[in-house]
C-alpha cells in the first residue's frame, strides 16, 4: 500500500479504534457506538478489498488486547471487526440492497450470539444483560435529576422500577439482538453510501427508493401466528417461553410496520414536495415520539393491505 491507499487504510483502522476506545471509556458514548461500530471495517473493506480489511481487523485486535486486555479486544474481534469486514465483503459482492441487508443483519445478529456465548461460558456474564444492580443505578440516576426539579422517588419505586427494568430486558433480549443488528446494518449501509459519493468509481448495492418499500401480505401469517401465541400467553401465564416468544414477535413486527409507515410517510412527504432535511427530522422525530410512532404502525398495516400509494390520488403541480 503506499500514497493515498496507507493514508486510507491507516485513517480508517485508526477511526475504529478511536471510536471502541471512547466507547470503553465514556459510558454514555457506549449505546451510540454499537451502532456505528462496524462502518470504518466495512468502508476499509469495500475501498480496499478483504486482505486489507482483515489486516486492518488483526492490527486493532492487536493493539487493543496489548492496550486493554483480552476481553475488550474480543468484544472489538465481534462487534467490529467480524460485522465490519464482513459488511464490506457483502458491499463488494452482492448486487442488490435488500440481499445485502438480509445478509449482514444475519452476519450481525451471529456476532453478537457468539459475544455472548463466550461470555457467558467463559466467565458467567452476560454483556448484554441488565443486573438488578445496574438497573438500580439507572433509575437512581434518573430519579437524581427529576428530585433537582422538585420531583422525588421514593426507594421502594425505584427497587419496583428496577425489577420491571431487569424483566422486561431479560425477556426482549431476542428482538433487541435483531431490532440493533438492523439498526447498525442500516447505518453502515447509510455510511457507505455518504463516504463513496466522492468516489464515483466505487459502486454499491442500491436499495429501492424509501417512498416506495412496501413488506409482502405473507406478513400478515406473522401476525396472525403472533396474536395466536399472544392469547395463549394470556390463558397460560406459567408459561414463560409463550410470553416471551408473543412479545419478541410482536416488537419486530411493531418495527417492520412503522418501516412501512415511514415509508408511506416519506412518499407523500416527497410528493408534496416538503424539503429532504425537514422530512428526515420529522420522520426521526416520529420514531422517537411513542404516540406518533403507534399511529405509523397502525398506518403501515393498513397500507399493506389496501396500498394506499395508488388508492390515494394527489395532484401534482
């Protein structure tokens, strides 16, 4: 590698290893970086090829097991190196986005299965599980700032917020695992195309349009199989795998229909001709803002169904 290619290649793996250390380091910088951990590796990958890619992973292991110890540099071999080399491989490999996107999620979701095992098996903890303790510390970190404003809570509520905290995570893990994978599977996807517009030569897999992402009826078999298991859930609550198979199922399906929502969203948001950037933040902003976001999967059901693109006729100027 010399000239322009070192300096590639140095910036990148240097970027990856900046942001796992800030992320070790700065506990509220931690739930950003899992997101975005995997871009640098797969920018690196999909610029300057596999070799490249996995010489630039074992360097960081390297550096950061010598810096930090073994386990932080296990967790950077998952979470970085594994989804971030093999998203630039899908990058230069795949022709289509959606095959793309199905690929690394599963790439992603395999990662973190592993980090876990290993973790668990090796030392008893799971990385990804929210203790009694830490959920305690959380609550009590909140209800700090609400008692500033006058707002008190009381350490009975708190133990009772906590327990909640503990059960629910304990039984969402699966969709949790999913729902992140696409989330930084989504944004790699993002990044690359963002980093590669200065580089025309350099080409990726194109997704279809957002206005037009429309999830097939079969997904209704889902829903039904999902309400079924919801209601024997409810008949035999002893039964813990049902409760906890009913909810995973349902989140995921919550989040693929709010997809749909904000894509329909986006549709007539575009053919309105409301600027690029105001859309974007209103449609963040509905993520977030938990009303807004139920009535856009309620939304995104309906349009499944009925299509509301071609029954809902708008004039163009």
């Amino acid at each position: 590698m010399k000239g322009n290619l070192f300096i590639e290649w140095f910036g990148l793996t240097a970027a990856g290893i900046a942001l796992f250390v800030a992320g070790m380091s700065v506990p509220f910088l931690s739930s950003f970086v899992i997101f975005v951990a995997p871009v640098p590796l797969a920018l690196l990958t999909r610029l300057l090829g596999a070799r490249r890619g996995v010489l630039s992973a074992l360097f960081g292991i390297s550096l950061i097991c010598a810096l930090m110890g073994p386990e932080h540099s296990f967790v950077y071999l998952c979470e970085f190196c594994i989804i971030g080399v093999a998203s630039g491989i899908l990058l230069l490999k795949c022709e289509e986005g959606t095959e793309y996107f199905m690929y690394a999620a599963a790439v992603s979701v395999a990662s973190k299965l592993l980090m876990m095992g290993i973790f668990v098996i090796s030392s008893g903890v799971n990385p990804f599980f929210v203790s009694g303790d830490a959920a305690r510390a959380i609550i009590t970190s909140f209800s700090s700032l609400f008692s500033q404003n006058g707002l008190s809570v009381s350490e009975a509520d708190v133990a009772s917020y906590a327990d909640a905290l503990t059960r629910t995570i304990t039984l969402m893990m699966p969709s949790m695992l999913i729902l992140f994978s696409a989330a930084d599977t989504l944004l790699c996807y993002v990044a690359a195309r963002l980093y590669f517009r200065r580089l025309p030569e350099v080409s990726i897999p194109q997704l279809p349009p957002f206005g037009s992402w429309r999830l097939p009826h079969n997904i209704f078999w889902a829903l039904l199989v999902t309400l079924v298991l919801d209601i024997a859930a409810k008949a035999f609550p002893q039964q813990t795998m049902l409760k906890m198979l009913s909810l995973n199922l349902m989140e995921v399906l919550r989040a693929l229909f709010l997809a749909e929502g904000l894509s329909l969203s986006w549709f007539f948001l575009s053919a309105f001709g409301v600027n690029r950037v105001l859309s974007t933040v209103l449609l963040v902003f509905a993520v977030f803002f938990s009303p807004v976001s139920y009535m856009l999967s309620m939304i995104g059901i309906f349009d499944i169904w009925y299509d509301l693109r071609k029954r809902i006729k708008i004039r163009r100027k």
